[in-house]
C-alpha cells in the first residue's frame, strides 16, 4: 500500500468512526479512576480496574482478543509476520478531579471540537484513538512486518508501578510509543525525584491545613483553620477568611497545573504560606517549619532551597510542592522534582535531608528515576519525525522535557504526540491536564491519529536491530 493512500483511508476511517471514538472516551472519562486502596485483582484500586475493565470490553467489541495482567496492565495485539512487537502505551488512571471546575469531572461535556473532563486529555482520549488505530490498520488490511501491540496502564500518575508486573511476564516491546506528550517526539526526559518533609510545628495557631490533592499537580486550592484571627488585617487577591465556630477558615486560592510545567500554574499553598508568615500569626513554634515551607513553594525552580540547576539538553531543575498536610503538631509536604543531569537523586536526597533536620524534622525517599536520552539522529526517531513532518508540513524539532511518561519504563521508548508543538487556542471554558475542566481538542487528535498511521507503517520497514538501536 502506497502511503498516499493508507492516510486517504485513515482520514476516512475516522469520519466513519468519529461518533464510536467520541462515546467511548466518554465512557472512560465517566469512571473516576483515581488511584485507591489496593484490593484481589484491582492492585490500584477499584477506579482503575473499573476502567481497565471497560477499556477491554472497547478492545473486545472491536473484534481484538484483550488481555490483562492481575490487574496491572491490559493489552491487546494486532499480529504482524514476526513475533517482535512494537507497542503503543497509554493510561487510564487519571489525578484527582480537585475544585475550580464549571462541568462534573467525570461526565464528558462536548463543546465544539472539544471534549472536556478528567482524562479527556491525559490520557483517555489519546487511548482510545490508540485502541482505534489497530482497529484501522486490522479493517484497512495494511501488512504488519511486526505485531502491533496497544497497552493500557493503570498507575502512570502514581509512579508507574504497573510496568515492573507486566515485564515480569511479559517481553519487552522492540519500541514503544507512548501517546502522552507532544510532537513532534520527546527523545528525553528529566529524572523523576519524589519526597516527603515531615517538620515539626508546635504549640502553633494552624490547627490543620490542607492543600493539593496529587503529587504531580500544582495546589490549586489551600486551607488552614485557626485559633486566633486579627481583624485588621487585610486580605491579598485569591484569599478569604470566615468564621467556623470558634475557629477561623482561612482559604486560598492559586491555579492549577501539571508539575512537569509549573510556570502555568500558581500554588495556592505558596500564597497561604506568604499571608501566615507575613502576617504575624503564627507562632515562634510554627515559623521555622512554615519558612522552609515557603521557600519551596516561593519558586517552582529550587532556587530557595539551594537546588536550582540546569544543562544543555533538558533545560532548568523544576521543583513543586503537591500535597501539604498540616495537622497535630506536624506538617507533612509532598515534593516533586524533574532534574537535569547536572545533579543527581542522591544529592537531592542528602540537600533536602539537611534542610528538614534544620528545623528538627525528617526526609523520606518515596521514588527516584534517571533521566534518560535518545539521540535525534537515531534511526528510529528520525523515522517518527519524518511521518510527522509528511502529515503536518510542520519541521520541528525533537526536543527533551519534564514530564514523565511511561517511555522511561522501557528499554527503548519515546513519547510521541498526540499534543501539537503550537499553542492551541483554547476557549475559556477549556483547561489544561491536571487542572480544572482539562480539555483536549478533536481535530488535533484527529490528526494525531494520520501521523500514528504513518510512523507505525514506516517502523514496519526498520530492521529489528534498528528498532532495539543495536549494531547490524
């Protein structure tokens, strides 16, 4: 098949199946699949198994023979001449809804060229165009060299520990794509560092305070109770104050975003914390703990905490604070860095014990993950930018981020799309992933859907050992 003709037929697959794609997406966003207390079969909870279920029902009404492993990771295969696949991965777990939202989270609102609700864009929506595309290239009959398998992972946004499982007993893939970026293809990621201060905060006037709801996200609400308030004092932009019986309800309000791009949000958590340190209500107990807390939050680039760092390839240290409990003496505070290589996770674990120990409390490592590199040059990066720039006439770059994806799971892997390189114009009412009313856009993955047709018949024509990037 010429390859003219295979995206003539895959643009006409889509207007053919445009309304099956958009009702299943809508059927997986519907199913809160945030990660809960483990259970037989479900090992991240019932919300994802419920979604992993409906996600292999999709696959099994299309006519595919689905699989799962214990509940870890489902697949299925569209099978090529040789037994060596080249997969595509996607997730269905998707972040806490969190607040802000002007639609329900979890039932799909159609605006447009828009779906909106959670996983809509990271990572729903790009799994189902995934399942799709093995549909297509089985009804298209285009000849695959190798088997096409089309993964769906249940715990990317909580430390991807679905893949160690389903390698155990399965082999690794000669590439795999994961659909979970931007174009024109990510050939590197930051490491991956997570952490937790617990910090004493005694004899204090915050009883309790709350703010984030996930790891990777960027709080975008805040709230504090206390004992005392001052009525003089006057209020910022993004806070409120009222009365709760005898305590006082302190609330902030920040933007949400994805940690992987800090700079689009603002911490909610950062403004609560400036207020309480400025505004004298706390107590001596309390401000050494709250300082060092607000140095993390001040900047999202570890400036305050003596990390800040960058190099060449992937650009600046980010470092975010997600989850803040404060409550019976003692704060706990979620952390979440992507670095460069110009440092490495066991400084950043030694740094980042030593500031807790300042004020008396304690580190713990909760997970680390290198970066990792491809080369543009590589045979088969070039190839996934070549399919990209025939379907896009776009010359982009291939580029290195901060976001982390299942592609450092693998031995060899790359995010690739489905987002475009260009900003999208959103309408108001559309928001970003991991934020409130996260939106995702039709035509983009619609187009997505002809660059992943394209790549996956020029990877077909690769010999093995260009795809496992060994020596001929």
């Amino acid at each position: 098949m010429q390859e003219q003709e295979l995206l003539r037929r895959a643009q006409a697959f889509l207007q053919q199946n445009k309304e099956s794609i958009i009702r299943d997406i809508g059927t997986l966003v519907a199913i809160p699949s945030v990660e809960g207390p483990p259970a037989p079969g479900a090992p991240f909870g019932p919300g994802p198994r419920q979604a992993l279920d409906a996600a292999l029902a999709i696959a099994r009404r299309m006519g595919f023979e689905p699989h799962h492993h214990q509940g870890y990771m489902g697949w299925f295969d569209l099978p090529g001449r040789q037994p060596q696949h080249i997969a595509t991965i996607t997730h269905l777990d998707v972040v806490p809804a969190g607040g802000g939202w002007r639609f329900d989270p979890f039932r799909m609102e159609r605006r447009g060229e828009w779906l909106i609700g959670r996983g809509t864009d990271d990572d729903k929506g790009p799994l189902v165009y995934c399942m799709y595309l093995a549909k297509f290239l089985r009804d298209s009959g285009v000849p695959l060299r190798y088997t096409l398998r089309t993964l769906m992972g249940c715990a990317e946004e909580t430390g991807m520990r679905d893949v160690g499982p389903y390698l155990a007993a399965q082999p690794q893939p000669a590439f795999c794509l994961s659909s979970d970026a931007l174009f024109p293809v990510c050939s590197g990621e930051k490491g991956l560092f997570e952490g937790e201060w617990d910090l004493p905060v005694p004899g204090g006037n915050v009883l309790r305070l709350h703010a984030g709801e996930a790891s990777n996200m960027i709080p975008e609400q805040a709230v504090c109770w206390l004992q005392g308030w001052d009525p003089a004092l006057r209020l910022p932009a993004g806070l409120a104050v009222q009365a709760e019986g005898p305590l006082f309800r302190l609330t902030a309000r920040g933007v949400g975003a994805h940690c992987a791009m800090p700079e689009r949000g603002v911490s909610a958590a950062g403004l609560l914390l400036d207020f309480l340190l400025e505004s004298g209500l706390l107590s001596p107990g309390e401000r050494p703990a709250f300082a060092l807390l607000q140095k993390l939050h001040r900047s999202f680039y570890g400036e305050g905490l003596g990390l800040a760092c960058r190099d060449d390839i992937f650009g600046p240290l980010t470092c975010a604070g997600g989850i803040l409990r404060v409550e019976n003496g003692l704060a706990r505070q979620n952390m979440n860095i992507r670095y460069p290589s110009a440092t490495g996770s066991r400084r950043l674990e030694s740094e980042l014990a030593a500031l807790a120990k300042g004020v008396g409390g304690d580190f713990r490592l909760l997970s680390a993950s290198d970066p990792f590199y491809i080369p543009p040059e590589d045979e088969v990066l070039q190839t996934l930018l070549g399919a990209y720039r025939a379907v896009t006439q776009n010359s982009a770059p291939a580029y290195a981020w901060g976001g982390g994806t299942y592609a450092r799971c693998f031995k060899r892997a790359v995010s690739f799309g489905p987002g475009l390189p260009e900003a999208e114009h959103k309408p108001p009412c559309v928001g970003d992933c991991h934020g409130p009313n996260e939106g995702t856009n039709l035509a983009t993955l619609d187009e997505s859907f002809l660059v992943y047709a394209l790549a996956v018949f020029r990877l077909q024509g690769l010999t093995l050992a260009q795809l496992e990037g060994r020596p001929e």
